[in-house]
C-alpha cells in the first residue's frame, strides 16, 4: 500500500500536476493500492477535485484501488457540495483506510 502524504493547496497548475504524477508513477511501478493522505491539503479548487477523480480513475482502470483519508472540513464540505464524498472511498482515519485494503 503506498501513501502519499498531500499537503497545501491543490489547485490549477504545479500542485494539481504534482499529485497527477506521483499517482501515475505510483501506478505505472505496479503500486496498485494507493491512500491519499489529505490532512494537510488547506485548499482545493475544481482542478484539485478533477486531479482525485482522474486518479480515482486511473487506478480502478488497472484493477487498483485509491482511497483517501483524513480529509480536513473544508475538503469533506467541498466534497460534499460536488457529491464525490459518496462515489470517493473516504475514511476518517489513515489506520482504518489501511486496514480496508485487506
């Protein structure tokens, strides 16, 4: 299971592009079980929310799984508002989204 640790702000450009490459080169190494870590992420726009459905995507199309988790009010909210927090696999905690992995 790789984790990936996302922190600041998810947003059009560089930081949106960062997480579209860690999560493909995860993928592409045969790193099919990934976790995303968002307890860190201050601020996300529609960029950010297009960057976690296309890695949700790439993943389930190679037969992987993402997940995230420890998702901060403000991401869970704006989650919500888009209705991904029902399509996305989210957990409140990083121990209990490892242990689904089983």
């Amino acid at each position: 299971i790789a984790v990936v640790d996302v922190s600041g702000r998810i947003t059009m450009g560089d930081a949106s592009m960062a997480l579209r490459d860690s999560v493909r080169e995860l993928i592409a190494a045969g790193h099919l079980k990934i976790l995303l870590n968002v307890s860190g992420v201050a601020f996300m726009d529609s960029a950010g929310i297009g960057e976690l459905v296309s890695s949700y995507v790439s993943a389930t199309n190679k037969k992987g799984s993402l997940k995230l988790c420890e998702l901060t009010k403000r991401i869970r909210d704006l989650l919500q508002v888009t209705r991904l927090y029902n399509v996305l696999p989210i957990y409140e905690r990083e121990d209990d989204a490892l242990r689904s992995f089983v």
